[in-house]
C-alpha cells in the first residue's frame, strides 16, 4: 500500500518533472501523454475486466473528430472541446457495449474490430464534416482557459496533455482501488462467482466500458487539439493494435502499464524509425517477442520483479 | 404451495445445463433458520440442485420460490440480493484480491461486517492483506464462507464445505455453521460424510440419479440409518451397473 502510494506520486512527480528534464521534447512529451492515456483507458477493459478489444480506435478517433469538428464549427475552447470528445466517445461506448458485451474473447475481438472498420468507413464516407481521407482541416484552438495560447515549443500543448492525464490517472486510480474496481477484478477471474455475489455483471462490464470509452474519446480529443488535425487514421484497426501493444508492452491490469508501456513503444519507434526505417517494425516485434518470454507480465513485472530482487538481496 | 414462512421452495423443480438434466422433480421447502441435509454420492446432483438454487442451471420445469419471490427465472445476482449466499464446492477464491478485498467485494450492510467476520474466523484476520492463492485450504474455505457471510445472507448454500480439511478445520467450521444458524441464517448442506451433516441439520433428504429418494427428520436418520444406508447402497450399485454397462 505504502510502495503503491509512493509509485503513484512518482508517476505524478514524473509528469510535471519531464518539461524541466526534457525542455526540447515537449512535443514528443504531449504525445506519449496522450497515448499513455489511451493505453491507460484500454487497461481499465483488457487489464481489470479481462475483455481483449481490437476496438479501441473507435473510440480515440470518435473523440477526435467530435472535439475537431466542435472546434470548427462550435467554439474554439480546448476544455469544452475536451468534455464534448469525451461525451461523444462515452455515447459511442454505450450503444457498441450493448452489443459488444454480450460476447468474450475471439467473438468479442471480432465485433470489435467490426466496429473501428464501421466508424473509419462513417468518418470517411462523412467527407463534408470529417475531411474524409484528406483528413479534417481547419482547427484552430484558442488559448487554454483564455489565456495559454498553443505555441510552437509545445510548452502549453504539454502542460495541458499531462494535466489531462494526471487528472484521468487519479480518476483511473481511486476507480480500481474501489470496490468497483474490484468488482471488475472478480468478473477477469470468475464471472459466475460475481453473479452469486450479487454483481450484476452485464451492467458492471458495460459501465467499465463507457468510462474507458471516454477517457479514450479524451486522448482523441487531446491529439486533434494539440495537433490541430484528425487524420483518417486515428480511428484504425492498426492503431488499435498498437495501443494494445503499448499496453501489453507495459503490463495490463498493473495500474502503471500504460506509464511505461506508451513512452517506450514512442521511444523505440522514433529511434528505430531513424536508425533502420525499412525494418523498424521487425524490431518491435522482437522486442514483443522479447518481453513475452522474458517479462511475461509486461515491463512493469519485470520491474517489480527486479526490485524484489535487490529487496531480497538486502534483507 | 409453500408455506408463509418459508424461506426457499422447490416444486417439482427439473433443471440442469443446456438440453441436460441433472435434476428430476425435486421438491422441497427450508423454513427460516432451518438447516437442510442433502445426502449421496458424486454425482447425483448435489451441487446442480445448489445451483439451482443459486440461479446458475438452466431450468427445465417446476418452480423456485425465495422468500416471496417467484425466482424461477431470476438471474443468480438478483438472488443473491434477495439473500441467498453460496459456497462452491471449489470455494473460487480470486488470486487477485486480498482477504480484506473479498469480504468486500460484495459486501452489503449488515451484522456480518468485515470485524465481525474477522471474529469469527481470526485465522483470516492475520492475513487479511494476504492474496487469495497465498492461503492455506483450511483458510481458504473460511474466506468462502466469510466472503458469502458479507453479502448478510437468510440463507446459505454449502456444497461439501469439509472436503480435503483437516479435522481440526473441520471442527472450526462445524462450531461456525452453527454460530451463523443461531442468528437465523437458514442453511442447506450438500454433504458426503452423511454422520457430520445429520448432526448439524434438522432435516435431511437423499438424492439419487437427480430425484430425491428419502426426506426424514436427521436426528431420526441418526437413530435408524438403515433407510439411509440402504439408498446409499442401491446408488452404488446403480453407479456400478452403469460402468459396467
């Protein structure tokens, strides 16, 4: 509980920290924040309630698009842009959980990837409002709460990313420790047994999926403010898989997955992508491969897998 | 039809898992605070007639009636509300939880508080931060039945609670189950060792092949077992005609 306590505010102290050790990533720094929270909101469904989605995507891009097209057409206002991308992504999460939740695993994975490849076909058959495969153009966000204009440095693009994630981090936090997130817990590790204790589980897993749809529709809605642009792209049957891999990379269901899992996966892309650009998707397969054998929690295991190590070494 | 003061009915209740049935016109009633034997051998549907009762089979005919309720159709998470608290014979523990997690999980507020439980089962207050799978099976089936406890259950389902514990577990257990019955929790026993489960039930009843072949007073079967006997004897020898055949 104490080591937990700590974790949490390093990962807190690590957020406001990287613009101090980092000043010239910043850039990169709302990236990785944004994918972290991504990858952190696909946990709450792969990590805790134990359902394997391809789908993710669909809800990532729903936001970016509802808070892009909210600021082409509506206001301008990074924070309601943010709160409508999460409610589109929410509303989205409702109505494909009655159906998606009905089933598990192959079937469940299947409907899933169904549903990023309906709403890519919607977002570019819909060119007159999303772009299409061109994309959608035109955003221009006024500054964060009236007075932080986004500037070239990425200073305020990365304070409002990592502020974003720090409070979805708190939300996600006290939202596993509780008894719901327990709840989610029991059902990854015996569903009928959840039943008997009077969880009704269908409405459990469904609420776990609004609230994970949501905090993704907010990554979504980050990346179209801080990029000004929402590419076809980002509601993807591939980029699904690479939030997926992020979160594997990290270690699903360990609170911290998404922290270390996202930030490597960007690392390694960036520096293979330089150093061997015809290749580079091989070596994130070996490192896949890698983690898989050697760490089959993910980084985060092999982390604390060390760290009792080197406990046990001392004591 | 059931009495007003039941607690649990079964008419004529047929059900099993998909197309299969396991059971076969099982009729019985539990008053509240009544305790309730149910004998045999493996296999002749002890643990489908407690999940039956708990809402985990598929039924096929008859009626389920808790307290009020007519529960025949009602998913297993709404009976467990109207109080119905089941020990699996596999006591499914969750490795990922701690001792302190499970008995909160599914908690509702009662007298069964999680100190209240620690009372009653010290051995899982030493080790309440401790996960599922790092307990011994002795406290393993505490936790079961603690964690079934949280829910302030009126009536409690324990499929084989002994099988694979030490005696002195065993004891332990048999002094609970009678602590939880004197507050008026009712109890239906799915048991083997029909001597231990006679002694701490009013009533009993004798399944075999899913129909229930014997319904007498325990203490009466304690008396004269030799209807009891016998029963178990013809199951036997209908499960030996069956592998032979």
């Amino acid at each position: 509980m104490r080591t937990t306590r700590a974790l949490d505010g390093l990962v807190l102290a690590g957020l406001a920290a990287f613009p101090m050790l980092a000043p010239g990533s910043l850039d990169l720094g709302a990236r990785m924040a944004i994918l972290v929270l991504c990858a952190m909101s696909l946990d709450l469904l792969v990590g805790y309630c134990g359902l394997i989605t391809l789908g993710h995507a669909a809800f990532f891009g729903a936001g970016a698009y509802a808070a892009g097209i909210f600021a082409v057409r509506a206001s301008a206002d990074p924070v309601a842009g943010l709160v409508v991308g999460g409610a589109a992504a929410a509303l989205l999460g409702l109505l494909s959980g009655v159906v998606l939740l009905r089933s598990r695993r192959l079937t469940l994975i299947m409907l899933s990837l169904a549903t990023v490849l309906i709403v890519q076909e919607a977002a570019n058959r819909w060119g007159g409002v999303t772009g299409g495969a061109d994309g959608l153009q035109g955003i221009a966000m006024s500054p964060l709460l009236g007075r932080f204009a986004f500037d070239l440095s990425g200073r305020v693009a990365y304070v409002y990313a990592a502020t974003t994630l720090a409070f979805a981090f708190l939300m996600f936090r006290s939202l596993v420790d509780s008894r719901f997130g327990q709840s989610l817990v029991g059902i990854r590790e015996n569903e009928a047994r959840m039943h008997a204790l009077g969880t009704p589980v269908g409405a459990r897993l469904r609420t776990a999926f609004v609230i994970s749809a949501a905090l993704a529709g907010v990554a979504g809605a980050l990346q179209a403010q801080v990029t000004e642009f929402v590419a076809l792209n980002a509601v993807s049957v591939e980029f699904s898989g690479e939030i997926l891999i992020m979160l594997i990379l990290g270690g699903a269901g360990r609170r911290y997955g998404a922290f270390l899992g996202a930030p490597v996966y960007v690392f390694m892309q960036d520096y293979l992508a330089r150093e061997d650009p015809a290749n580079w998707y091989l070596w994130i397969g070996l490192m896949l491969l890698a983690i898989v054998f050697l760490a089959p929690g993910g980084l985060t295991a092999g982390v604390a897998a060390i760290a009792r190590r080197i406990r046990g070494r001392r004591s | 039809m059931p009495a007003m003061s039941d607690l649990l009915t079964l008419e004529r209740v047929t059900a099993g898992y998909g197309a299969t049935v396991i059971l076969d016109e099982v009729s019985l009633s539990l008053g509240r605070g009544a305790a309730l034997a149910v004998l045999g051998r493996n296999g002749v549907g002890k643990t489908t007639l407690m999940r039956t009762i708990a809402g985990q089979t598929d039924l096929h005919g008859g009626r389920v009636t808790i307290g009020d309720r007519d529960a025949g159709r009602m998913p297993a998470w709404m009976r467990a509300r109207l109080g119905v608290g089941y020990v699996p014979q596999e006591r499914e523990i969750f490795p990922s939880l701690t001792v302190l997690e499970h008995l909160d999980v599914g908690a509702r507020a009662g007298a069964w508080t999680t100190e209240a439980l620690f009372e009653l089962f010290p051995a899982l207050a030493n080790r309440r931060r401790h996960f599922g799978t790092q307990l011994s099976g002795g406290e393993q089936q505490m936790l079961a039945v603690a964690r079934a406890l949280a829910l302030q259950p009126a009536l409690l389902l324990l499929d084989e609670p002994f099988e694979g514990l030490a005696p002195a577990v065993v004891h332990t257990l048999v002094d609970v189950f009678g602590a939880v019955r004197r507050t008026g929790v009712s109890i239906v026993l799915a048991e083997q060792h029909a001597r231990l489960a006679l002694g701490m039930t009013d009533e009993a009843i004798a399944l075999v092949r899913g129909r229930v072949v014997l319904r007498a007073p325990s203490r009466e079967l304690l008396e004269r077992p030799a209807p009891l006997e016998e029963v178990l004897a013809v199951q036997q020898r209908v499960q030996s005609s069956d592998s032979r055949g």
